[in-house]
C-alpha cells in the first residue's frame, strides 16, 4: 500500500505576522518558515500507518520554491521514504494544487492521499475537496482517527454536533485535523539519512496544469488594534454599558 501526503512550507507558526509596507501581502522575507502544522499531523499518520505495516511506502509531495525542498527533508527525516518537489515561483491557489496533485496520482497510484485539513497561511481549506472532486475518489475530512480495514478506511471526523464515522472505500482522500496525533520529532540521525533518500524535481508543465491565478489579492491589511478595557464597580454597572454601550443585551 501507497500513501501520498502533501505538505506545505509557510511561515512558522511561533512568529508574528507583519503585513508588507505597501499592504501588497505578508512579509515573508527573512521570516523563520517550517511545515504547516496539519501536513505535519498528516505526514506523522502516514508514517504511523507504515510502522504498524499497514503501508508500505510514504511519498511526500511539495509544491513551491526550490526552497520547498527543506520541508520535504523534514518530512522524510520523521520516517517519509521519498520525495516529490513541484517547483515553481507562481503564487499556487487550491484548484491548481488539486490539479498537479491528480497528475501526481495518476503517475504514482497511491491507494491513500492523506492532506492536512487547511494552511495555517491563506486557511482556505479546499485542497483535499477539490482533489476528491477531480479524482471521483470518497473523502473524509477533519479526521480525528484513521483507522484502516480490508480495503476500506473508517475515517472519525469532527463536525459541529460531535464526533462522525464514516466508512471509505480505497483509493481515498483524508485530510487531518489537530487531535489527529502528535506529530514526532525528527532525530539528528534521521535528518542525516534523509539528505540521502530520493527527491525528484518536476514542474506544473509536466500535468498540463496552467497555475495561474485566478484570484488576485487587492490589498492586506492588520486587524484593527482592540481598545483598552475598563473596570466597574457594580453589576448593575455593568449590566447598563452592555445594554447602552456595547448594545449586546
């Protein structure tokens, strides 16, 4: 059994967000950029997956700048067998990350993709739906458990009202949510393995896929600062500047 997992290189979630002078986008240059933290869930299901020898090979896919390749590393350094890096320097929204991803599948026949469930970057969270889509392949996502049968995957996922199962026959798409598992930490002999596993480098050209935006960002912005709160001495204070200030009662 083949599982697929794509992973994304964003800025790191520990740092804080500057928006760019001109408001033309977020600062990026000489920011600290790592995995995002669903793909790290992801890949860590896919490896958990290998290690009770329920799969036999993890493929980890990227798409991005050359620079991709060091999240890729990551990935094979925590137990990921090979990589696939889709180099490009174009700004690559959903649709064309699902399209590049179903040319993927259809050269590699992986019997499981495995997805985090959004980026912690642009928080679309379309990427596993729209490749479901394209593929005709059953989904299941926020998975909170993943549990594999004969040829089938029961796929527990959180939803509004709780918690629902549902039953997915292979080939099939997951996308992770955080109480999925704890993502491992890759050991310095293991990052040092990792620099010897097979990587390959392709581009959007080779699946036909065009990648040019369809969206264009007009202007970003930072959130309006909060203003200071203020003390009252009483209930029946409190109670008048929610109904006469804050107007929410």
């Amino acid at each position: 059994m083949k599982v697929l997992v794509a992973v994304k290189r964003v800025i790191d979630y520990n740092v804080k967000i500057r928006v760019k002078s001109d408001n033309t986008g977020v600062e990026t240059a000489n920011v600290k950029m790592s995995m995002n933290p669903f793909d790290e869930i992801a890949v860590e299901e896919a490896i958990r997956l290998k290690e009770a020898g329920k799969a036999d090979e993890v493929v980890v896919v990227s798409m991005g700048e050359k620079k991709c390749q060091e999240t890729i590393r990551t990935a094979l350094a925590m137990g990921g067998d090979r990589g696939i890096l889709v180099e490009t320097d174009e700004d690559l929204q959903p649709l064309a990350v699902a399209k590049i991803l179903k040319g993927i599948v259809e050269k590699e026949n992986p019997d499981m993709i495995i997805l985090g469930k959004q980026a912690i970057d642009d928080d679309n969270g379309q990427t596993g739906q729209m490749l479901a889509a394209l593929l005709g392949w059953p989904q299941g996502t926020f998975a909170s458990k993943v549990e594999l049968g004969d040829g089938s995957v029961n796929v527990t996922r959180e939803v509004d009202g709780g918690l629902q199962t549902v039953k997915l026959s292979l080939p099939a798409i997951v996308t992770s949510d955080l109480r999925l598992n704890e993502p491992r930490y890759a050991a310095l002999p293991n990052i040092m393995k990792a620099k010897k596993k097979p990587l390959d480098t392709v581009s959007p050209a080779d699946f036909g896929v065009d990648v040019t935006p369809r969206l264009k960002v007009l202007k970003v912005e930072e959130p309006a600062a909060r203003s200071a709160g203020v003390k009252v001495d009483s209930v029946a204070q409190l109670v008048d500047k929610l109904k006469n200030e804050a107007k929410v009662i």
